[in-house]
C-alpha cells in the first residue's frame, strides 16, 4: 500500500493524524477522496443536520491602530470613513430589528485609542438591555489584548469584567495564520500567535466558550496551514472550550496583500482538511458571507456543519470585495441547506438547538 492509501484507511478508520500524514493528505489526495473523508467525520458528528443561527453584527468601530495588509476594513485614527458607534447608535441599529427573533449578537471592532474602557462594558449592557434574550458573542483575542494594554488590567481582568457585563462567547477573529514570519508579512502589528491562544485559553478557563478561524488562500504554505490546525488541535486538547473553525478564504479587493485568494477546490480542501484534522473541536463552519452561497452549500458536503446566520449586514469580507450578499433571510437561509440537501436547524450560540 502507498503512504497516501495508508493514511486514507487510518482517516477512515476513525484515526488521528499527524501533522506530517495531514500535510501529504492536503497536497496528495484527489479532491473527492479529501471531500469524501470530510463529509464522512461530518455525518458521523452530526448526521444530515446543517446548522444555522438567527444573529446580528455589531462593528462598533472601524479605526484601528494596526494595519494588517489584508485588512480593507479599517482606518487608521483621523482617516476619512473612520466610524465609531455612540451607545445610542448600538441601541437604534439593535431596536432597528426588534421585531426579529435574535438569538445572538456578534460584536467586533477595530482597535480604536480613542474608547474608554467603560465604552465597551456600556455597550455590553446596552445590548443586554434591548435584547435580554440574545446571547453576545464577541471580541477577538486581539481586541481583548488591546484592552489589556490599553488600560493597563491583566487579560484574566479584563476578560471577567467583560463577563460580568454579558459577554458570553468570544469570537474567533485575530488568529489569522500563526506562523511568526507570516504574520510578519500579512499583520505584523498583531499580536504573536502564541499570545492568540493564551488569551482564549485563559477565556475557556473563566466559562467563556469562543471560536477559532484560520485565513487561508493568500500568501501561506500547507505547512502554515497544518501547523496552525495543530496548535488549535493542542489547546482544545487541554481546554475543550472551542465550538467551531471558520476557515476564512481570504478576498483580495482593496487592501495592501498582494494574492488572489483561494479557488474552489482550495476552499473545499481546507474544509475538508479541518474537519479531519480538528477532531475535538465539534463544528466546522462554511462561512457563506465570505466564501458566497454557493462554496458554502458544497462546504457542506467536505465536512463542514454549520452555514453562520443571518448576519444583516457583514462590512470585513465586503470591504475586500466579497461578492456574496451582506445579510441572508431565515427563511433563504433553510433553503439554501435544504436545496443543498441537508436538514436545517437553527441553532444558539452554543449549538444548542432552537
Ligand atoms: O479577524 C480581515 C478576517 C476576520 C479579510 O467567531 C479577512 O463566529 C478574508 O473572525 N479576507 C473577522 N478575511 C471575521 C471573523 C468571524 C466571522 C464570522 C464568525 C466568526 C465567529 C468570526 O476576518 C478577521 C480577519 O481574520 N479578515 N480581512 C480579508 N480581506
Ligand atoms: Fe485592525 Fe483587525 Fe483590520 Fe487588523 S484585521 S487592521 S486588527 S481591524
């Protein structure tokens, strides 16, 4: 038998690769063959069920004092566009959609010098005075060591003050790729990859649950892709507290990084190669807001679980040029699974059905 039909039978076989096995998997197996092992670890986890959440983003502020270079969100401090959202702006846009059934609230931001500290506690309790019955899901790791330097509190401090105003889950934007020299490349302001997962794993040791991604199909190598698979892998070993991946395919409109972003089959393999992978994280999101409707319903079938939510109105992937729509009805939502041939189930936050 070759190495590749080894590793093929070991998959499906229900057995854990290696980082070594991962990366001749990734690079040698056909298309169907890494899709059909995806779809099989997906069915085993959570049979024909596709996951949905009935959610709305909150982009309190789009000033930011790094500036990643595939980042075509945000303005630096003084820039024309630069936006920040008063309390009483968070409170319209949420009263905006009251009338819907909300069920979560996902917040993030830039990392804005001009907020105070008592700016990000009002807007948590703000969002838990109109929508009591929402669950806030918010903040990167980056935006969480901003405040810890920032105001001079520890990541531990901060994290529980956050909690105690209502945040519940974090994000899991900011991880980028971790490889140091990459990040050199692509964000070199951000803070390092090592930090990215003492700041979750000190969240999952308080209660809070988060989310963690990967921005794939721009400048890294399998090798970066695999690597940082393997340090998610490692964490969630000892803590347990991810919920999902979002591999993120990179969109390559108006911002400083020079690449094109990854194609379909990349898109595919890198779910695919995550579901395998990531065997103790439960969910693998295809995110249809950057990767477009249509790569989201595939994704489904190469291991992927979950197809995000409603989201009204999505402003990071379409800054850069994602082409799919900005917000998706429940009702176009349960369509899109169900026309890809999957039963939908609206979730909460914590995967909870609804
Ligand atoms: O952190 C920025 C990425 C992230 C680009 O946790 C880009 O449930 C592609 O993290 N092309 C924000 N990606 C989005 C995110 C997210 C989305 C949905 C759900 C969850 C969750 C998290 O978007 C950023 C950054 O990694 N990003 N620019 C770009 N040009
Ligand atoms: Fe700022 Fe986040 Fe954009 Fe980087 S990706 S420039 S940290 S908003």
């Amino acid at each position: 038998m070759n190495k590749l039909t080894i590793i093929i039978r070991h998959v499906q076989e229900g057995g854990r690769l290696n980082q070594e096995d991962a990366l001749h998997l990734a690079r040698t197996a056909s298309i169907h063959d890494l899709g059909q092992l995806g779809h099989m670890r997906r069915q085993a986890l959570h049979g024909n069920k596709a996951y949905y959440v009935y959610n709305q983003h909150l982009n309190y502020t789009n000033v930011c004092q790094n500036a990643c270079t595939f980042c075509a969100y945000s303005k630096r401090e003084g820039q024309p566009g630069g936006y920040v959202y008063s309390r009483e702006e968070i409170r319209d846009r949420l009263m905006a959609r009251i009338k819907e059934p909300i069920r979560e609230i996902h917040i993030v931001g830039g990392l804005n010098p001009a907020l105070t500290y008592d700016y990000f506690l009002s807007m948590l309790q703000t969002v838990r005075e109109v929508r009591p019955e929402a669950t806030i899901k918010a903040f990167t790791a980056v935006e969480i060591a901003f405040l810890a330097k920032e105001y001079n509190k520890s990541v531990q401090q901060v994290l529980s003050d956050l909690q105690e105003a209502g945040l519940k889950c974090m994000t899991g934007g900011g991880a980028e790729v971790f490889d140091t020299n990459l990040r050199q490349k692509i964000c070199p302001e951000k803070i390092p990859g090592t930090q990215w997962l003492d700041i979750h794993r000190t969240a999952h040791s308080l209660g809070i649950y988060s989310n963690c991604t990967m921005l794939f199909g721009h400048v890294e190598t399998w090798e970066n892709r695999i690597d940082h698979l393997h340090a998610l892998r490692k964490l969630q070993d000892s803590t347990g507290g991810f919920l999902c991946f979002i591999p993120l395919p990179y969109q390559p409109d108006n911002n400083a990084l020079e690449a094109s972003g990854p194609d379909g089959e990349d898109f595919l393999r890198t779910i695919a190669i995550s579901r395998i992978y990531l065997d103790n994280i439960p969910h693998i999101k295809a995110y249809w807001a950057y990767a477009g409707v249509k790569a989201a319903q595939m994704g489904l079938w190469a291991g992927a679980d979950d197809f995000d939510g409603t989201i009204v109105e999505e402003k990071i992937g379409h800054a850069a040029g994602s082409a799919s729509p900005k917000g998706l009805g429940q009702d176009q939502l349960c369509q899109y699974i169900a026309a890809a041939g999957f039963t939908p189930i609206q979730r909460d936050t914590f995967f909870n059905q609804v």
